[in-house]
C-alpha cells in the first residue's frame, strides 16, 4: 500500500474568491522554491514522492498546488470555465511566494507542463522565475491515446446531440479515458490511483474546451521562452506522451540556452517509478542554475 508523509495543506485565495489548495514539503520561506503543476486527472497528492525526498534530501522547498477543480478545490470539480482563468490563477499563485524565497523554480507534470509553459512564457517577461522544469511533459499523444481521447469526445457530444440535452455549465458528466495502467505498470500504485477519491475521472464540456484551447497555447508559448535554464524529463515507457515529438518541439522552439533533457526507465507517471533518481537529476538542475 502506499502511504506518504504528512504535507502541510495551505491555501491561496484567488481574484475571484476561489481558494486554490497547495501542499508544501520543506520550508515555508528560503532559497529555492519547485512549483509544480499537475496533470489532467490528478492532483497535488501525486507529487509527494518528490516532494518528500526534496524536503528531506535538500534545503529545496516544493510546493505542488491543485488547479481550479482538481484536487482538494472542492468548488466545481471538474470544471474549468476559460482558459484566461486558468493561467490567471496560476500566474497569481506563483507571485504570491516572491517574498517568500530568493528563487521560484516553475515545474510541470504531463498536462501541468502545457500549462506552466504558459506561465512561464508570462513571467520570465517579469524576472519571477529563475529556472522551467517538465516531467513528461503533454505537448503531443502516442497515437492510441489521442484516437481515444478524440472518440470519446465524439461519442459524448453525439449523445447529446441525439438526445437534446443541455448540462449545466459546471456539471461534470465527460469521462476522461485514463486507465491506472496508462501511468505506471507498478501494482501499488496502480492500486492508489484506482482508490484515490480526489482524481478526476469526469469532466465538464467546458473543461474538454479549455483543455484544447490550452494545448494550443503551450506550444506558442514555448516559442516565448527564451533565457530560462529548462530541465525535460521523460520516461521510456511511455503510454501516452510522443515523446520524440515533444523533444522535437522543445528543440524548434525554445530559445533558451540551456536545455537539459533526460531519459529515465519509466512510465508516465516518473514519480512513481523513479521518485529517487528523479529527485537527484531535478536537485543537480536546480544547483546547476543557482
């Protein structure tokens, strides 16, 4: 069974009075702060293989935050309602911490990586961060995955075409095809995923749109970074990411001078399957630019 560290569970009041929940390992102020953003259906929670063995191997402080709808953010799950709220609220969160600590380190897992390149195409413009970390990052799908995902979504608007229904706008009643299996083949884990109470497996029709609209915007936004060091992990066991393709678009389009990319023997969910290798490539990348 896995079973984590107690994280302290804060929270962070947005513009519109929305209250963003976040887990911290290690120190609430100091030098260095990894703030990493999730994926599609997961949450905060997922992160804690890194950030127990951050906190306890480094003075390296890691906040993992759930994104509107996800996670402990009780209010609308499931429901994102634009893509302009969604980086809002990122873009907030992290200013929040600049007088917390002498370095922001903006990190992101799978869809989380399509966000954050967004937020750090918006604020390296204002020097907030120091460095832009992506574990196997979203940016393009095998091709089983994305002919599933696009069935689905076909299969769901048909039906309620067919049957003339009109959902409420934050009513999460889209299936998102995600198996435990697609993110690790380690039993354990696979049983977590499966009795995790705070996943998502439903979705609005609005977040099905943001979700797009969002893709869309992460890859010209990459092409707006250009002086923050960049650490890309991946897994070769992968189930859902094309990742030559996405080595390929970070290659073509970011500007920056140092790219490190690495390759581990894991699947999607890194984490999980190399949480301590994982830890000490990120913890060698952030010493590197310090």
């Amino acid at each position: 069974m896995i079973q984590f560290q107690e994280a302290v569970i804060q929270k962070h009041l947005q513009s519109d009075g929305y209250e963003t929940h976040y887990r911290l390992w290690g120190q609430p102020q100091g030098e260095d702060v990894i703030i990493l953003l999730h994926g599609g259906i997961s949450h905060s929670e997922w992160q804690s293989p890194i950030g127990e063995r951050l906190s306890s191997n480094s003075k390296i402080s890691f906040i993992a935050v759930d994104r509107r709808g996800s996670g402990l953010n009780a209010i609308d799950r499931g429901h994102l309602p634009s893509k302009e709220r969604e980086i809002e609220d990122m873009v907030s969160f992290i200013r929040a911490f600049e007088g917390s600590y002498t370095r922001i380190h903006l990190a992101g897992w799978c869809f989380g990586a399509q966000v954050a390149a967004i937020v750090a195409s918006v604020l390296e413009k204002e020097g907030v961060l120091s460095s832009f970390l992506m574990i196997a990052p979203g940016f393009a799908f095998q091709e089983r995955y994305g002919d599933v995902l696009r069935l689905t979504k076909h299969a769901m608007f048909e039906v309620i075409k067919e049957f003339n229904l009109n959902p409420e706008p934050n009513h999460a009643f889209m299936p998102v095809p995600l198996q435990s299996t697609d993110f690790t083949d380690n039993t354990d884990w696979h049983e977590y995923v499966l009795n995790d109470e705070l996943r998502l497996w439903k979705v609005t029709e609005s977040t099905y749109k943001v979700w797009s609209e969002l893709a869309d915007w992460s890859h010209l936004a990459l092409s707006e970074i250009k002086k923050l060091p960049m650490l890309v992990v991946f897994g070769n066991k992968e189930r859902l990411v094309d990742n030559e393709s996405v080595k390929q678009l970070v290659q073509e389009r970011v500007k920056s001078s140092v790219i490190r990319m690495e390759m581990l023997e894991a699947g999607h969910a890194v984490q999980f399957d190399k949480p301590e290798q994982l830890t000490e490539i990120i913890t060698s990348f952030i010493v590197e630019v310090q």
